[in-house]
C-alpha cells in the first residue's frame, strides 16, 4: 500500500500498472503540504540550499527554490507578491524566535546552525508556499 498522504496525491495502489495518473487539486493535498512533517522537512531543505547557493540574493534564492519546484523562475510580479510574504514571516520571525526554532526543528535531518533560525523559518515557508501552488501540485 502506498503511504497515507500519497493516497491524498492520487497515488496508484501499486495492484496494476498505471500509464497516467489523475490530476487533481484538493484541499487535502494543501493541508498535506503544509502539516505533514515529510514536506515541512522537505521545504526547509529547499530553504538552505537556496540560502547556502545564493547568499543574501532575495531574487536568486526564489529562482533557486522556483527552477526545483517549478522548472522556472518567477516573473517581476510574482516576486514582488511574493517578497510581501517574505516580509510577513521575516517580521513574524524576528519578533517570535521560539515559533522559528519550533519550525526548523521539524523533521529527523539534522538544522543547519550556522543560518539564523529567523532567516531559516522565513525562507522555509517561502518555500512551502512555492510546494503548495498549484501549479507545483499538478505539474505536468
């Protein structure tokens, strides 16, 4: 049997062979993406590459994380809704250390300690943002 949250991503049940999954998009594969400690793991991992690749670059960590997720970069637009964000749990972060190093320690691996928790919290959550967009759920 495939694992619980894959069945939620529409996952064959491994019995016959499947040419071509269904694509869908519901609210419980959102709610998967953004609880289930696999892909917050996952998600904080994208972060340190991103922030260990490209330094303090804010554009080249989210072409970092996009190009992975996405197979693009983001658009001038995109960046710009999505620096709202990066905001958001940058202030949220700097102001509530505990609630960062709560996130960061989510998952088995090991947290890189030399990037600031805050920083780390913030660009975790960018990139579970990026893992919850649609367009990353049902990419062809």
């Amino acid at each position: 049997a495939a694992p619980p949250s894959m069945e939620v991503f529409n996952a064959p049940s491994r019995e016959y062979c499947v040419v071509q999954r269904e694509r869908t998009n519901t609210p419980l594969q959102a709610l998967t993406l953004m609880n289930d400690p696999q892909f917050i793991e996952a998600a904080r991992h994208l972060a340190t590459n991103a922030i260990k690749a490209c330094g303090t670059n804010q554009r080249g960590r989210l072409d970092h994380i996009a190009l992975r997720i996405l197979g693009r970069s983001f658009d001038d637009d995109e960046v710009a809704l999505i620096g709202k964000s990066i905001k958001g749990y940058t202030d949220n972060y700097k102001a509530d250390p505990k609630s960062a190093g709560e996130l960061i320690a989510i998952g088995e691996s090991e947290t890189d300690s030399s990037i600031p928790p805050a920083e780390l919290a913030t660009w975790t959550m960018v990139a579970s943002q990026i893992l919850n967009f649609d367009e990353s759920i049902t990419k062809n």
